[in-house]
C-alpha cells in the first residue's frame, strides 16, 4: 500500500513539473513601436500625423504605410506605428516622407538568436541600443526589449 | 528542465538498490568491529582521552594504490542507439589515503532540427577534475563510495541555419555560429562502484551542476552544452554509469587503526 502511494506521487511529480511547448507563445517580437507627441506643448501631447510614406531605404521594397502606394488606405493618419528590425544587421534607418519634409530616425539594436524548445523554430529577440534623428526635435528611448506583452511605447519622437 | 525529473527518480531508486545490495553488506563487518570495540572498552571514559583510547588515530596512507580508469557505458548507448547524438566519456581517478582525484573527460557531438525546419549542430570536449572522499574506507574488495566537487569546462562550437518569414522583410536565409564557446561549471558528484570480478569494476557516478557560465556567446546562444546539458538550464543533473578497471600497485592496509 505504501509503495504503491509512493509510485503514485512519483509518477505524479514527474508528470506535473513537465514544461508546457507551446510554439506559438512568443515572448518577443521584431518591431519597435513609435509613439508621436507634441514637441511644443507643456503637457504631453500625442500628435497624430499623417505621412506619405514610412519606410527603410536600404529595404526600399518594403514599406511599413504609404498612402501613395497604397490606394485603399481610406485614412492614413497615426499617432503611433511599429518599426520592424532586421536580424542580420545591428543598424536600421527609416524615413518619414511628408508633402514638405522628410524625417529620418536611426534605430542601433543588439539582436538575439535563441533555441527556446528544440521543437519549435529559433526566435530572434531584440534589445534596442540607442535611437537618434536629424530631423525630429528629440526621440526618447522608454522600453529598450522588444517585448509581445510590454505595455509602453519602445520609442517617443517629438516633433 | 527535460528529463530531470525522471533521472532523480532513477537516480534515487539505484541508490537505494545499490546501497542494500553493495554498502550494507560490506559494511555489516564494519559496523561489528565497531560494536565489539565499543562493548570491550565500555569501562573507559568518554573523554578525549578514552575516545582516543577507542578510536586511536591511524596514521594516513598518502601514497597511491591504484588507478581506475572507467569507461561511460551510457555515452556510448547513446551514440549507437540515438541518431543525432554522439558521446564518450573516460574517467579516470586514484588513491590518496582516503581520497580520490578524478579526472574525467568526454566528447559530445548533436543534432537538432530535423523536421522542424531548421538545423542546428554542437560539437566539443568536456573534462571535469576535482577530489573525491571515499566514505567506504574500511573495505578492502574494492567497493567504494565516493562523494566529490568538481570543476567542468567544455570547449565547444555551434552552428545554426534556418529561414525566417518576416512580416516586412520577406523570407531569407540566416545563418548563425558560435566558433569558440567556453563553459565552466562546478558539480557535485557521488560515485558508488564495486569489483565484479578480478579488477573489473563497475558503478555510476549521479552529478548535480551548478555555476553554469558561458563565454564568447554571439548572437546566437547555445542549445546544448557538452558534458553539461542543456544551456537553458543554469543546473543539471546526469548520470553516467561506467565499466572499469583498476591498476593497482600495491595493497593498501586498512584505513583504520593500527590493531
């Protein structure tokens, strides 16, 4: 009787403290997110901006938004956008083109390649280093990691 | 964390089979001298000077003895009955008065990815070295019982190839290697062997690593460390069972006191 409770709560405590693979539950992702605000207000103040396009130049095939290549974009306006990395590189560029000026923002990032389960595909995750531009009046770092559950802004530009 | 509940399971239920089949035993003829010695000086002080009395202090036997040298049968189950794993594993350890210095060194080589889409690949040599204190010291047939810390470094590399599907980049090819990792570590071993037959021994060694650290990382992290496990896991638990054989010199006297 006791030896068999004892197998009981063996068996048990190996199966309890297996670990749950689920490949899908991705902790990281592979954008920044960019919140705009006001560079001249007292409080802060989100700016909702409306860009002809958003995209990498070195990548120039791919473009995040444009409501010029895009005809069925019905409203292009943003107060926020994501800015995805290239795992292969540590530096990214991209533009904002408006009808009068064309903002550049510099994105430095460490990437990370990780095995998490030997039964699910490798995942990048990212660290951002540091973001500057020419044009906007100042970017502020908020939350360096890509994270799928942060709850801030990565980056804020104020312009 | 795979696997290690059921090695501790094993691990526990060969301890205590080899300890009933092996130390209680042996060690019955211990435990009589030392009742016959307790109950024939039951009439001396318990000072120090009547324990000395009991338990006079043997003079230590530094000189080695021995050389086992012990090969991992399970590495090598391994290699033949897994596809993408490759091991050995060499032991080697001697005799200094009741202590032992053990050496162990092992290769470790494995795949990983098959049919998930990517590929990934270790290879490396591991070694261990560190002492070891023989609880069995009043048994002369070649039983031990052995309880250690040791130091483990691996030296080792990897590879990965896989493509990613970008939602703005596209599909592309990544490749990714670490040339020149170093891991160190410190383990706690226990070693329980006895002689079958002639100077064939054989036994296991249960070994908890702790410590875990990994140099020259790049951008990818490692998967599996050799001789250590899985790099996910900061601990680990292994047990290697070995078939030996010891090169004795001469007899060591037994290290109790002098009669």
């Amino acid at each position: 009787m006791r030896n068999g409770f004892i197998l009981i709560l063996g068996l048990w405590s190996v199966v309890s403290c297996q670990e749950i693979k689920d490949c899908e539950l991705e902790t990281s992702r592979d954008y920044a997110i960019v919140g705009f605000y006001e560079s001249d207000s007292v409080e802060k103040e989100v700016k909702t901006v409306a860009f002809a396009k958003v995209y990498a130049p070195d990548y120039d095939d791919y473009y995040y938004i444009s409501s010029t290549s895009d005809t069925t974009l019905t409203d292009d306006t943003i107060s926020a956008t994501g800015l995805y990395l290239y795992s292969e590189a540590e530096t990214i560029d991209y533009l904002f083109e408006t009808d009068s000026i064309n903002y550049s923002l510099t994105i430095e990032y460490t990437p990370h390649l990780r095995i998490y389960y030997d039964e699910c595909d490798p995942v990048y995750s990212y660290k951002i280093d540091t973001a500057y531009s020419n044009e906007f009046d100042s970017v502020a770092i908020i939350y360096r990691p890509l994270g799928e559950f942060q709850t801030t802004y990565n980056l804020e530009v104020y312009f | 964390m795979k696997g290690i509940q059921l090695h501790i399971v094993l691990v526990a239920a060969l301890i205590v089979l080899s300890w009933k089949s092996v130390a209680q035993g042996r060690l019955s003829g211990a435990a009589n001298q030392f009742s016959q010695r307790s109950s024939s000086s039951s009439n001396t002080e318990r000072t120090p000077q009547g324990i000395k009395e009991i338990f006079p202090p043997r003079e230590r036997d530094w000189k080695p003895s021995m050389l086992r040298i012990s090969y991992d049968a399970i590495a090598g189950g391994v290699s033949v009955f897994d596809d993408y794993k490759r091991r050995t594993g060499f032991q080697a350890a001697m005799d200094f008065d009741q202590y032992f210095l053990a050496v162990e060194y092992g290769t470790e080589s494995s795949e990983r990815g098959d049919g998930f889409g990517y590929q990934y690949e270790a290879q490396g040599n591991y070694f261990s070295v560190g002492p070891e204190v023989n609880l069995l010291k009043n048994v002369t047939d070649g039983s031990i019982l052995t309880f250690g810390l040791r130091y483990g470094q691996a030296n080792f590399s990897d590879q990965l190839t896989f493509s990613v599907d970008s939602t703005f980049f596209g599909d592309y090819d990544v490749s990714a290697a670490n040339p020149d990792l170093i891991a160190r570590w410190m383990e706690m071993t226990m070693h329980l062997s006895t002689e079958v037959w002639k100077n064939l021994t054989v036994g296991y060694t249960v070994r908890y690593k702790v410590a875990r650290k990994v140099k020259n990382i790049g951008v990818m992290a490692p998967y599996d460390v050799p001789g250590f496990g899985l790099y996910e896991d900061n601990t680990g638990v292994r047990l290697n069972f070995y078939i030996g054989w010891v090169f004795r010199w001469r007899e060591k006297e037994l290290l109790e006191e002098k009669k």
